[in-house]
C-alpha cells in the first residue's frame, strides 16, 4: 500500500490517486479508506535530472521510469506505476503543471501499468463506450462534445484508459469530466469562450467542465472511429480490416514513440490483437475544411445502430 500524502483521494483513470497538488479538474472519491494507487508529489529532482540526462535531453527513459523536462515549468518523474514526482520551477504556473501531470505523466504511468492509453475522446452510447481517435487536429474533442449536446456522455478526453474484465472483455476507465475545445469550436455549438478558461500558453483552446454529463463507472468498448481529414468534400465512414486495425491503435497509443524505449512492443502487439477482435473499428473520414462533427455524429449513430 502505498503511504498517504494527505485526506483527500482522487479518483480517475480506474485509480486512487493521493496528490500533494490540488488536482481541481479530477472528482473526489467518496471512501477514504480506499487503497491508493498512485501518489502524486513534490521534491528536487534537479540532481536528479543532471545525474541522469545529457545535454539537451528533453527526457531520460528506462524500463521503468520517465522523467522529462518543461522549460520554466518543472521536472517531471513517472517510476513503477505508482509514483509522480513534479519538481516545479519558482513561480511555474500550477494549471500548466496539471496539464502535464494528468496528460503526458498519466498517460506514461498507465503504460508502466500494462494499461493501454488511446489519445482521443469517449463517449457513452447505449451503455458501452465509443473511442474516437486521430492526430491533433483531427476533430475528436469536437465530435465528442457534439455527442455531449445531444445529452450523451463523456468517459475520457485526450488520454483514452483501456484495461480488460475478468473475462477479457475490453474496458474503458472514466478519466475526468473535462474537455478542451478549440475556440472556433466553441464559437460553432454556440459556447461563449468568456465563460471558459483559456489553457496556458494556447489562447485560443478552453478547458469546458461537462459535470453534468460525465459517466463515472467503467463501460465496455465496443468501437473505435479513426477521424482523418480528406480533400473531398463528403463525410465518409469505412470499416477497418486485417492489419490497418492494428496499425491504428498503434498510431493513436498515447506517446507511443516510448513504447520500444520502455520494452513494451510485445505487449502492445498482444493487447492490440486482444482489443480488435472483440470490437468494431471504422476509419471517419472528413473534408479538411468546414464544421462536420453534426454530419459525422450522425454517421456514428446510423452505423452503430445497423450493427445492432
């Protein structure tokens, strides 16, 4: 068991988490008394870091431990799953600090745990959970917060937590109920952007809370939607076969460049097989221009509803 910073438990990602920083954007759980998974702290790693890193490293890696360093921000370490250690620079902005610690340092920790982190956003249809996947840009918080409009909820946004059931079904963990959205995607569901807060150092992308419609126990995956942009002018959606299923999962795999670095090739490839044969996964194809995310919603739903 893993030794208690303060009171206050979080939960998100299917763990405990115990933090020295105040995590506002993660729900409190409800049992004090629960095991803690992971412990959030802060301490010098500046020695650390100068022991450990060459010039002009951004990162150090080895089987299990990451550290990285932010410009005027902080060091930051991930080690065995369990243990987040931020060192901050004097005056660093403690939002930004979070931005890094729920999205590069969880999603390295959820490796380090042999979970699988999918970068994209998933929604709740019927009680099973949809992920939709793609590089930065492709449309994936948009789409998932135009699901959110029409009374749907969210499960996760930016850092995707699949694990499996006893019967190896695959899952999705509740992150927390938060999304970031693009101003002009603000502008396009009709969302004042004075009413959000601006993440650091990228004005025109907002932190949304959507409290209201957020699931907070695990659902069963049962697709996955690769968003790609095109130079047509049709919303398209194809089903995905054979080896372009796997490819995908290994592109959108949170910061999977340090997947080799950390010897877990193998047991991505594995997990990767496990996961697409037991869902359905299609390629969401969109004009590179335009507000599509109606459209494509309704492509998902219409799909989702012949499989059924």
């Amino acid at each position: 068991m893993i030794q208690t910073i303060n009171k206050v438990i979080y939960r998100a990602f299917g763990l405990n988490i115990n933090s020295e920083f105040e995590l506002s954007e993660l729900m409190i759980s409800n049992n004090e008394n629960e095991s803690i998974d992971v412990v959030i702290n802060k301490a010098d790693l500046s020695e650390r870091w100068s022991q450990l890193a060459k010039a002009d490293d951004m990162y150090v890696i080895s089987k299990n431990l990451f550290m990285f360093h932010i410009k005027d921000t902080a060091i930051f370490c991930v080690q065995d799953g369990g243990i987040i250690t931020v060192s901050p620079v004097i005056g660093a902005d403690e939002a930004k600090i979070r931005l890094y610690v729920l999205g590069t340092c969880m999603g390295t920790l959820l490796m380090q745990r042999r979970v699988l982190p999918l970068h994209g956003s998933a929604i709740a249809i019927d009680g099973k959970a949809y992920a939709f996947v793609g590089h930065s840009g492709a449309g994936k918080s948009t789409l998932a917060s135009a699901f959110i409009g029409r009374d749907f909820q969210l499960l996760s946004d930016d850092v995707i937590a699949v694990t499996f059931s006893p019967d190896h079904m695959p899952m999705v963990m509740p992150a927390y109920p938060q999304q970031k959205l693009w101003e002009e995607s603000l502008t396009e569901f009709g969302m004042e952007t004075s009413r959000y807060q601006s993440i650091f150092d990228r004005e025109t992308k907002y932190l949304v809370p959507v409290s209201d419609h957020f699931v907070t126990k695990p659902l069963p995956l049962a697709g996955v939607f690769e968003l790609t942009k095109t130079d047509g002018d049709e919303t398209e959606i194809v089903p995905m076969k054979g080896l372009a299923r796997l490819h995908a999962l290994y592109c959108h795999t949170f910061r999977s460049s340090l997947l080799e670095r950390f010897e877990l090739m193998d047991w991505h490839f594995k997990t990767s097989i496990s996961i697409s044969d037991r869902i359905r996964m299609y390629q969401l194809r969109r004009p590179s221009s335009g507000f599509t995310a109606p459209q494509l919603m309704s492509l998902i739903l219409n799909t989702i509803k012949m499989e059924e």
